[in-house]
C-alpha cells in the first residue's frame, strides 16, 4: 500500500487520514494531564512523560559507558521526563547485541554508579527533582552479536526470521544454558541495585531470547510448548530479580505482546490470521506477572526491530516496501496498551511508540492518557531528536515543532552499522560524522542487512 509521507499541516488533517485507514487514536484539546503525578514501581512520579530505551552502541570495549552514554542520558535527565527507561544492557557477555552494547559486570558496576549519579544530578540541576532511572536488563538471543561477530542463540528454529539473520540446529540454546539464565538475571539485578538503578525491567520483547521463547510451542522440555513452559524463563527470572527488590528497588518488564510476523509462530497473533492481533496469551502472562511475580508496573511494546520495523517503531516507508500506513501501526500500539490496561487496571500501564506523530505526540499522549489507555507514555526516537522535549510539554504546553523526530532512520541506521547513535537531522555535529562513516560502509555490510 503505498502511502504519502507525513505532510499533516494540522492535527484535523492528520485526524481525516487516521479515519481514512481504519485507525482510530486519541487526542487531547491540551497536554495538561501529562504533568499529573502517578505510581511508578517504587515511587510517585511527577508527570507521564518517560524515556524509552533506545540503544546507543557506545560502550567502551568493558562494556561500560563511554562519554557518548554519559552526554545522552544527562542531556535527558536535564530533558525534564519523570523516567528514563535505560537502554538495553546485556547481563551475559554471550547476550550482547553488538561489540559496543552496554555490559554491566562484577568489575565494572562502578562505573554504572558513577553513570547513575551523574544523570540524577543533571535532572536535579534543572529540575530540582532527578528521574527514575530503570535498567534494561536483556539477552539478545537470535540477535546476539558479541564483539559485533553474529552468534545466534535461539530458542527454536523459525525459517521465515532466519532470511534475515542465519541461524542453525546449532544455535539453538539447551534448556540446562536457560536455566542458568535464571541465576545470572539474578545477578545482573544485584548489580542494577548496587549501581543505584531504582529499578529493573526483565526485557520480554522485540524478538530477542525472552520474547522468542514466548512462542517456542515447537521447542520441546522445560522451556517450550505449553504455555506454562514457554512463559518459565521470564518468570523465573523475574523471581530471581525480585529478591533484591524492597522499597527502593523495584522489578518491571518491557512486554512485546505482538510479534507481527508474517509467517510462521508469533506471539499474540491470531492463529488463522498472523495481521490480526489475538491477546488471550498475553493478558494472561499479564495478569501472572501482577498475581505471581509481583509487578505493579509495565511497559508494553510490539513488533521485532530486525524483522517488523515498522510495527515496533512506524515511519514513513522510503528504503523498504510499505506494508501498511504507519498511523494503522500507532493505532495498533496503542489498543494494544489500552486491552492490557483494561484487563489490569491496578497496574500502572506505559505505552510506546509516539515518536512518529512529530509536533502532534503530545496531545496523542495526553489523549491516550485521558482515554484511560494507558497511564503514561514512553518516548523513543523524539528523545534523541529533542531531549527537551519533555520540558517544553510541560512547561510551554506543546513539544517543539521544529527539533521533532522525522522519523528518517538515520538512527537505526547507526546502531546497525555498531556506531555511536543518535540524532542525525537534530543533533548533527555530534552524529553526521558516524552517518558518513556508516554510509561509506554500507556496501560491505551483509546481505541480510536492513537498517
Ligand atoms: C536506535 C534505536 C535503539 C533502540 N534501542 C532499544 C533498546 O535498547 N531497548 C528497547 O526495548 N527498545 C529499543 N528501541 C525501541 C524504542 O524503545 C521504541 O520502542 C521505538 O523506537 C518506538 O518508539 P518511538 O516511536 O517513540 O521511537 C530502539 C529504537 C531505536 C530507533
């Protein structure tokens, strides 16, 4: 379906296409409710707005943060969001998604404490109140790309994701390494709390290891098949994080409950119709990590950022065939969040993927927020665009037009090619450098490649 690119002059113009096709989304008249406070794990928060985890690619060859991670996230913290949502950060060295993926150790926590003390500073200096810092705790699994050499650790062989990233019999993980898995979260948490994260989140989405394993029906043993097993992981892993929690620290999970795959097992897809959304698996993994693993606060996501870009994160179609109008794919994020909200009220509910509404993602948060959709809003490319963006919400009324995300790529392309990432159009000195280099890269980068 080929589309127009965004072009909306006025939300009323942006409103008429979204009915055009079939997607319904909220709106607010003003963005007032986004600097309400609201419950967040541990703590009280003093608005709606929060930081998604976004990747950087600019580890130091440890793993630890370099002057690039420390410059993007107190950038952010002095941005004036309620909650940054770390980005990824890899628990096993195996795990990492890149040779410039965060990695926190035994030996370098240290480093994390520095890191979070700073950020809590730049958000106090001008803010007079510091953010709740979460730590992404993850395992790339199909995507584990350590010392930026593809090393695959699947949960199941699945032929139509493996065109685009090769995996074999080979990759496939022993029930024995996931269960060590279980202590090693535990341990990776351990380090969370001692380097002052306020949290944790136990990342289930975007296809890596936890995620897959949520479709694993062909793996056989413990960790595959029936519900109950493919769901074990998460939830063990979670209970091992859950020992370092007490009323400082708090364990959360960034939920994908749609994989959007096209062919072959997905989760919280309809069995008869992989584009249709069927969530009777998820809410109830939902409903189990309120009742049995304690949480009180989720994010929730969709889609496989090395698959189905478009359903994780939507932009206008350029480079590849467009599937569908990416405002069909906010819309869908957002029911999504609202069906998860409606099924656990008491838990607090972020959404994601706001970024491609530009000027207009302030009063779409606000409106969902409204709607009782969801209780916040975590922002992702728009961070990197504009990390201010939350100041200007709440302070002036509306986000600033021109240092909105245009949603161009350009990122994804960085972190692609293990580059420092962020904004390209908005932050230039800093990041055209690294896109030049990317792009006299490009012509060696492998087959499977898709930015
Ligand atoms: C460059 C880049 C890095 C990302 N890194 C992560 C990550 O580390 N963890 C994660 O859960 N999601 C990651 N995401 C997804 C974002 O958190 C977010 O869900 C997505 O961009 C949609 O939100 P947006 O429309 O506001 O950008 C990343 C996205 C981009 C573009």
């Amino acid at each position: 379906m080929a589309h127009e690119r965004f072009h909306y002059k006025s939300l009323d113009e942006l409103k008429k296409t979204a009915v055009e096709v079939g997607a319904s989304l909220p709106f607010a008249d003003h963005t007032g409710i986004l600097g309400t406070p609201v419950r967040f794990g541990t703590a009280t928060v003093r608005n709606r707005l929060g930081i998604a985890p976004m990747e950087g690619a600019d580890a130091l060859p440890d793993g630890s943060p370099s002057e690039f991670t420390r410059r993007r996230y107190c950038r952010q913290a002095a941005g004036g969001s309620a909650v940054i949502w770390f980005e990824a950060i890899s628990v096993v060295p195996e795990g990492c998604s890149s040779g410039t993926q965060l990695l926190i150790t035994r030996e370098n926590v240290d480093a994390y404490r520095r890191l979070c003390d700073e950020v809590r500073e730049a958000g106090f200096r001008e803010n007079g109140v510091a953010p709740l810092l979460v730590m992404q705790a993850n395992h790339s699994g199909r995507y584990s790309n350590p010392g930026n050499r593809p090393a695959p650790l699947i949960a199941y062989r699945h032929p139509w994701l493996e065109q685009f990233r090769p995996a074999d019999d080979s990759c496939i993980v022993s029930d024995d390494y996931l269960m060590a898995l279980e202590e090693r979260f535990g341990e990776g948490t351990r380090l969370a709390r001692e380097a002052g994260f306020d949290g944790v989140d136990i990342k289930s989405c975007h296809g890596y290891l936890f995620a897959e394993l949520n479709s694993a029906w062909s793996r056989p043993g413990r960790y595959g098949g029936s519900y109950e097993n493919r769901t074990r992981l998460l939830k063990n892993c979670i209970a091992s994080a859950n020992v370092y929690k007490d009323e400082h620290f708090f364990v959360t999970c960034r939920l994908g409950i749609y994989d959007g795959y096209p062919e072959g097992p997905g989760f919280g897809a309809a069995k008869e119709d992989p584009f249709s959304l069927d969530l009777q698996e998820p809410l109830r993994l939902v409903r189990e990590l309120r009742d049995e693993c304690g949480l009180d606060t989720i994010n929730i996501t969709m889609g496989n950022p090395y698959a189905t870009t478009h359903v994780t994160r939507p932009f206008d179609f350029g480079k590849y065939q467009p599937t569908e109008h990416p405002l069909t794919g906010i819309s869908r994020m957002i029911h999504g969040a609202a069906a998860v909200k409606k099924a656990v009220p008491d838990m607090t509910v972020y959404a994601s993927a706001p970024s491609y509404l530009r000027q207009y993602s302030d009063l779409y948060a606000a409106g969902a927020v409204e709607q009782g959709m969801c209780d916040g809003m975590l922002f992702g490319r728009m961070a990197f665009a504009d990390p201010d963006f939350a100041g200007e919400i709440l302070r002036e009324g509306r986000i600033r037009p021109d240092r909105v995300c245009v949603t161009c790529g350009k990122c994804g392309d960085l972190i692609r090619a293990h580059k420092p990432t962020g904004c390209v159009i908005r932050d230039t000195e800093t990041f055209l450098p690294f896109y030049r280099e990317f792009v006299e890269l490009k012509p060696s980068l492998p087959e499977n490649y898709r930015g």
